[in-house]
C-alpha cells in the first residue's frame, strides 16, 4: 500500500479500549482520505441523527495520502465529526505539523469513540499507544497544556481549551498551541467525550508508489508556486490579510454585522499596516514553501495569526479599527481554543442587537459590546472562551444568540455556521457557495473569491450570474478532492486539477486523470449531502440570511445589490444531478459509486 | 482630482496614495505609465465601481473625481 500507511487507529473512551483497523485500501482510493474518507467512515458508523455531543456520535482525525510526504504543503488533516454547531457535518481543516507526525507515527487516521468517565489525553508514540489521565491539564488554557504535554521536539500537541472542555459551539481543536481546526464546534466533541490532547510522535516514512517520480513531481509543484505571484510573493510577504484591501475595494467586506460592506478604516487592519507594525516573522505549515503563517507581536502578547477572516470578524464587522486589539482577540481564542470567525461573528450579532436596543436586560459589566468598542470586543472574546456571565449565552453562537432575543433574521449563518468574511451581495457566484456549502456559512469549499474578485484563474464578472453555477460546482468538487489529499487548498492558486492527478499517482499508483480527480470530488460532496439529509437538514436550508436576499446593500462600490439566490440554484441543482428540491437522484447517487 | 490608490508591494517608493491633475482623456494606462508601474505587475485594476483585469481597465478614461485602485495579484482565504 502506497501513500497510507495502512491502519487506523479505534479508541473507545467508554471502556478504555485500543485497537488497530487495517485500512481498506480500495475504500481509501474510492473517497481519498481526509475529508472524503472520514466522511464515508463516519457515515458508514454512526445514526447522522445522533446528539453530536453524546457519547454515540465519534470524532474522526484523518490524514490524506499527501500527507506526511515530500509533497509541499502535505502536513494537514481533517477532524471529522458531526457539528454540534450545526448539526450537519463537520470537517473542519488545520495544518502545522501534527497530520504529518501522525502518519510518521504510523497511522492513516484515528477514531475516537464513546465518552472517558474523568478527563484524559492519548499518547501516541507508534505502536505504543496509552490513554491518560489529563486532571492536571483540564481546565488549562491551550498554551499551558502544549507545554505541559510536549516532551521534546519531535512530540506535537493536539488539545482543546477551555472553550471546548464548557462545550461551546463554537470550540476549535487546536495543534502546535495555534492552528486550529476551527470551523464547527469539533471542539465541543472531543469536550464530550472528556478527552483533552492527543499527543503524538514517531519516525516512520511513508511508502511512495514512485519515488523518482514523485520528486519531479514536487520539483515542478514548487516551482510553480514560486513562480505564481500569489503564492511566491503576496501570501508569503503579506499573509492572508493581504486580501482586506481589495474585498473592502469592491464593497463586500461585511460590517456592523452585515449593515453594510465599506469599513472606512480598512487600511487600518490590512496585511500591509499587520507586516509594518506587528510582524515578527513568518509561520510556515510542514512542508509549505508559500509560509502564509504570520507570526506577531505587540506589547500584551505574541503568538501565531491572525489570518484575514479574523481580522475582519473581530475587526470590520464589530465596527472595529485597533489592529493591535484584534491580535489581542485572535491570541485569546487561540489560549481558549474556540474559533475566530464563529467568536467575531457572534460578538458583531450581539451588538446589533444591543443597536436595536434587545439586550437591555443584559449585565455588560462595564464593557458596553458597541460596534468599534474595541476594549470591549476583548474583553467578551475572553469571555465567551471561559463561558462567564453573558459570554455564556455566546458561546452557543450567533443562531442561538439571535434566536433568543427574538431576531433570528440578524444571525448571519447559514445552516448555523457563522458567514465569513465576503458579503454575497457583491460576489454572486461567491453566495450561492454559502448557501450550498455541507457544512454551512463558509468560504473555503469552493472560494469563487478567486475568480470573481482576484481574477484568479480568469476574471469573472462578480455580479453576473451567468455561468456561476458551473464554476461552484467545478470549485466545490476540487476542493473536496484537494481537502482529501493533506495538501494546502492554496496551491490551488498555482496548480490545477491534472497537476493533482500526477501527483497523485506517483503517491499511490493510480492512473487518474484531472476528471478522475473532479469525479472523486463529486462523490464527496455527494456523501456529505446524504449525511446532512439524514440527520434532517433539508434542502430547504440551502438558503442565506434574509438580509442578504431582500436588503440591498445601503453604501460602496456593491449598492443598491442583493444576492440573487433564486436564479441560480434551481441550475445548480440540475448540475450536480439532484432533483428540482435538491435530492440527488438515484441514478448520479450510482453513477457516483454510492 | 483624480484619486489613485496602491496596495501591496505596488506601495513600494510610490506610497499609498497619489493625486492626479486632471485632463481630458486621461486613461488608466496614462496614469500607470506615471507611476512608473508595469501593468504585468498588476492583477486587478478598480475604477468607480468596474473592476477588471488591466488588459480590459487599461484604456478606461477616468473621469474628474475618478478613485482608481491597482492590486498586484494577490489572494488568501
């Protein structure tokens, strides 16, 4: 078996059992790894309709065949699991090193399952495998706990903080202190299930199906992101952020909560003012020559962040200038292990509520939460991470928040997961990935950004909505490929989708070409619907907030539009061989392998 | 006044932002040439509201109170 390494590993926390699974390796080259395998094991394993923070729902961990080779990029894995956020399914990304040390450790993947009756950690160190008692790392904060558990340098450190340990939907699980798997509480789960870190280490290589291959393969693919001058130069110099500027340019970055999408301030909290006042150095994932990290540093505290969603979450859309407060927010939900987007995103809903005069009954201890407070925004950040007085309530997130208080039209998600940082009202093709996005309000399963605003592989006009559903489709299905792989989903800034195939090929012995490698996306897409629709998220939830359907945008380069959802989803339907209400077919359920 | 922004690397000894006298006919071309900027270096070029690769932009004629932005290319996510 080339590019696995041919086991799993099974924990079960309820009685304390460890087992190793042979991987099924004809079922790995069917859904890839990842996203796409541990998906189908997840699906193939629990009832969809399962409490995802009950003892019966699992929590998978699982690599790609990319990862942990000489492949750039290819260090990152998936937690797959259901969303306690969202109820649908969770798999929510994050690099650094720990997916590549896992597989150095010996294993494809891990499934965790039932519940431990006390808080513990698993160790990893090849085939010695140990779970143990975690008392005295429960109820630390993620920093504290990496340096408690972290031996030496070849040892990486998954945890949760205490975000996750208080079962917030909105907890991110977090490896080498800050990167996160951030996105769908997958947090709160291992919180569930009483497990605090998995720490893991070990030397094994992975076996490649074409060694010489493979290297000509990565002598191109690193040349071309080289070369690329996104890839080579404006990620590298500038980080993620480097997009606050042009999406602020074109009128769609969100703020006041979506009132509108101009931050007059923009310039303020841009990757240009972050690289000139606060950054120490770059941060670079496993294997990564790109090194969009960004690594900084001002006067309260240091750490790894923040990206570009963070700084608009906790920056435009609270109304927010103090590039140095938004470190500060980005720093504390990294220590509290809770996710970015869902955290500014919940705090930007709660002041629209108190604009509108709905929190009155609400204790602020002297922290009135007003768009562009930012000591405030701080302040709650930490709150919500520790679960104190009404930081409590946001810690459910923004759909619950907004529900409460009556006004569940201010929650700006979709499926429950907090929208991130490009208003669809002036990037169509952009919307209509939200709306139909398996996991909900998200950015990153098929990021039309690219072509509608960046012009990257062509300019598309971002308010045209001709053609639109056949590019979502063609980004989904790449992505779903790409987030199956362990490899970085911005190398696809430099390479396509034959490139993949090549260097898939050479990893595992296949024969794929770039529609193989389309068609295997499809097919997990198509898993992750089957999964939502069983645990009863229906299609008519392929919707976005009504602000964004009915209110046309007030001021900037996008007024006076509105995202025409309407007109473009009954083709997009039709394009993924679903029927008019958006249930696959039986015959493309088939034609899918499924 | 026509106004032009820079961002990025394209900020680099020309500063953020420029004004410009206006003349009749003044195309963004007119003002790249200017800046001493090679449009291969840009990736999107945004003039009052229409943004376009600078192969489509180049020879828009901006008008009296024109903001004009240059983006080398740039992503994130």
């Amino acid at each position: 078996m080339y590019g696995y390494m041919g086991k799993i590993l099974r924990i079960n926390l309820s009685n304390g059992s460890i087992k190793v699974d042979d991987l099924d390796f004809e079922l790995a080259k069917k859904f890839v790894g990842g996203r796409g395998l541990g998906t189908k094991m997840l699906y193939d394993e629990i009832d969809p309709k399962v409490d995802a923070l009950s003892p019966e729902n699992k929590i998978i961990f699982m690599n790609g065949p990319m990862s942990g080779t000489p492949t750039p990029t290819g260090g990152r894995y998936m937690v797959i699991t259901k969303s306690p956020l969202s109820g649908t399914i969770a798999s929510s990304n994050s690099g650094g090193t720990w997916g590549a040390r896992l597989k150095y450790a010996g294993y494809d993947g891990i499934i965790v399952e039932g519940k431990a009756d006390k808080p513990v950690y698993v160790e990893i160190h090849e085939e010695n495998v140990e779970i143990k008692d975690a008392s005295h790392v429960w109820g630390k904060l993620v920093g504290e706990t990496t340096d408690i558990l972290q031996k030496d340098k070849d040892t990486n450190v998954l945890a949760i903080g205490p975000g996750g340990e208080k079962l917030s939907r909105m907890a991110a699980v977090m490896n080498e202190r800050d990167r996160a798997a951030g996105r769908s509480g997958v947090g709160a789960v291992m919180g569930s299930k009483n497990l605090k870190a998995i720490v893991v280490s070990g030397k094994k290589k992975v076996n490649l199906f074409n060694e010489a291959k493979t290297r000509d393969n990565n002598k191109e693919a690193t040349n071309k992101l080289k070369e690329n001058p996104v890839t080579g130069q404006g990620l590298p110099t500038y980080g993620t952020a480097v997009l606050v500027n042009v999406i602020n340019a074109n009128g769609v970055l969100p703020t006041h909560n979506f009132q509108k999408g101009f931050f007059d301030a923009a310039d303020d909290i841009s990757g240009e003012t972050l690289a000139e006042k606060y950054l120490l150095r770059k941060d670079p994932c496993h294997r990564c020559p790109i090194a969009c990290g960004r690594y900084t540093k001002t006067d309260k505290v240091e750490g790894g962040g923040p990206e570009y969603e963070t700084i608009w979450a906790f920056g435009s859309d609270c109304g927010v200038k103090d590039l140095e407060a938004i470190i500060e927010a980005n720093h504390w939900c990294n220590q509290y292990g809770v996710d970015t987007i869902s955290v500014g995103a919940t705090l930007a809903a709660a002041m629209e509520l108190k604009e509108k005069g709905l929190l009155e009954d609400v204790d602020f201890e002297g922290h009135a939460l007003d768009f562009g407070n930012a000591e405030a925004m701080v302040y709650w950040t930490k709150k919500i991470g520790a679960r104190e007085g009404f930081g409590d309530k946001m810690a459910e997130g923004s759909l619950r928040l907004c529900k409460e208080y009556g006004r569940e039209d201010l929650s700006m998600t979709v499926k429950g997961l907090e929208l991130p940082a490009y208003d669809p009202r002036g990037v169509q093709g952009h919307g209509l990935t939200y709306a139909t996005s398996n996991r909900g309000g998200c950015h990153v399963r098929g990021y039309m950004i690219s072509p509608e605003i960046l012009g990257l592989p062509d300019k598309l006009d971002r308010l045209e909505l001709k053609d639109k559903p056949l590019w979502v489709k063609i980004f989904q299905d790449l992505t779903a490929f790409i987030d199956s792989t362990g490899l970085c989903l911005f190398t696809s800034f430099a390479l396509g989708a034959d490139d993949y195939a090549n260097i898939y090929n050479a990893i595992v012995g296949t024969e794929w070409s770039g529609d193989d490698v389309l068609k295997a996306g499809e097919r997990i897409y198509n898993i992750e619907r089957q999964f939502n629709l069983e645990a009863g998220i229906m299609p008519d939830q392929d919707t976005l907030p009504k602000r964004l359907l009915e209110e046309e945008m007030p001021e900037g380069p996008s007024k006076g539009h509105i995202h025409h959802l309407d007109k473009l989803l009954p083709e997009y339907y039709e394009l993924r061989g679903w029927d008019a209400q958006g249930f696959p077919t039986k015959e493309r359920l088939a034609d899918l392998g499924l | 006044m026509v106004k032009v922004k820079l961002y990025a690397y394209l900020r680099d000894n020309r500063g953020k932002e420029v004004d410009f006298e206006y003349r009749t006919g003044l195309t963004i071309a007119d003002i790249a040439k200017e800046l001493e900027l090679d449009l291969s270096d840009v990736s999107i070029i945004i003039c009052d509201g229409k943004d376009d690769v600078p192969e489509k932009m180049k020879d828009v004629e901006v008008k009296e109170d024109s903001l004009v932005h240059f983006f080398p290319p740039v992503a994130g996510g």
